[in-house]
C-alpha cells in the first residue's frame, strides 16, 4: 500500500515542535472563526488531555494532533462524528500495524491491540445559535514510540514511526469516510464501527459499574447495553478497561 505523505486535498498541516495542547490551540483558532480544514501536530504536549479532565501523558515519539471540522447538521450529530474519529485512528493506523485486523475500537474514544490502548480521541464540539453544528475537533493521540505507563490500562506503541505520516493517513481515511457517509448514509458508518468493536452479547462493564452485555449502537451512536431483560441505550459514559498487568 502506498502511504500518504502528505495531507489529501483541501487539508492544511501545522506542525509545531512542542504546545501545551494541540486541541486548546484548535480550539481558540475554531471559536475566532478558522475555516474548516487545519490540522495541528505538535512533537510533544505540555498540558495533554483526556476524558474527564484526566492528563495525556504526551512524551516525544507518538503522534498528538487535532483537527478541524465544520461539517453543519445538526448539533445531535457530535455523537456520529465521534464515531467517525475512531474509525479515523483505526483506519489511519492500520497501514502501520503487523496485525491490522487486531486493532479494535472501544467505545467511544480508543483504539485498542489486544487489551491494550494504542490510541485516543478526545473530540470538543459547539452549536450555532440556530442549533447546528459550528465545529467540530478530533483530538488525536496515539502511541508509536514512546507508549507511556499508566496505572490503570495496558499501552502498547507500534514503534518508531514518523508522527506527520500517521497524521496524513489519518485525514486520508477522514475523507474516505465522509465519502461513505455522503454516498451511502450514516448506517454505513455504523456498519464499520460494529466492525472493528466488540463482539455482540460481550459483557462491557462502565466506569462506575453499571454492566450488562453488548448489543451493538444506536442511530446516534449511543451504546446499547442488555441488562435486566431491557437494551438501554448509554449516550455518555466510557467502557472500563480490564486491570493492567
């Protein structure tokens, strides 16, 4: 396969040699009214973040960048789109894996190999005062060379790779998956994220507690979960990862 070195057309790459977070920078730019299409990679990040204000541990080697959309509809679509985001990490990185068929998504922000994170995506989103979507920000960070420690998942990396080629690989699928979305509706998206995600009727644990078996998402990109003789449909939240070590 021949890989992207390069943004795909219509795509501006900003690369910075350290930020304190590539997603705030993004985001001040989004809110002063920077059109659609600028994409920001930093080396390394100072003040990386994750879900729930947790901190991104972001060392030199891995990739950290955010991009910007401005894709109008309706404010309900953030959830769509964040589904699009981690289809947009596993596509963009499966060029680089041994294994591609091992990358996996759970929901609804990382990439995972085996039981271990590879990658994340913190997306930020606003609404016009109509109630459309303004913009949109993926926030992506995934491990390459320098897959950090943490305490309570595994990580692993997929080695020395240069950052700014994972990143056009990344926007080179973000393309390709709007195209699908376009051609062939939202159903399709759907369709790719079960793909790559859990088995149907696997037992999924939330933070929290909460636990049932998985039954697949919802039009909006909720997570349905059986439990109790019911499916109920979880828009917010995040599935646990199993203890590391």
């Amino acid at each position: 396969m021949s890989l992207p070195a390069t943004p795909p057309p219509g795509w501006r790459l900003r690369i910075e040699d350290s930020l304190p977070s590539t997603s705030d920078v993004l985001q001040r730019l989004a809110v002063a009214g920077e059109p659609e299409g600028l994409a920001i990679l930093a080396r390394e990040q100072s003040g990386g973040k994750g879900r729930d204000g947790r901190v991104w541990s972001s060392p030199r080697g891995n990739l950290y960048f955010s991009l910007l959309l401005r894709p109008g509809g309706p404010v309900r679509d953030a959830g769509r789109w964040a589904l699009v985001a981690g289809l947009v990490m596993v596509e963009g990185l499966a060029p680089f894996a041994t294994d591609p068929a091992a990358l996996r998504l759970k929901w609804p922000n990382d990439v995972l190999m085996g039981d271990a994170k590879l990658a994340g995506v913190l997306c930020e989103s606003a609404a016009t005062v109509e109630g459309g979507l303004d913009w949109f920000i993926m926030g992506i960070g995934a491990n390459l060379a320098a897959p950090p420690a943490l305490p309570d998942r595994a990580t692993i990396g997929l080695g020395a790779i240069p950052p700014e080629q994972v990143a056009c690989s990344m926007l080179a699928a973000l393309e390709r998956l709007r195209a699908l979305w376009r051609d062939q509706g939202f159903a399709a998206i759907r369709t790719a994220w079960m793909a790559r995600g859990p088995a149907m009727q696997a037992p999924l644990t939330l933070r929290g507690g909460r636990s049932g078996l998985y039954a697949g998402l919802a039009e909006d990109g909720s997570l349905l979960l059986a439990a109790e003789g019911r499916v109920h449909a979880v828009a917010t939240g995040e599935v646990a990862y199993r203890e590391a070590g």
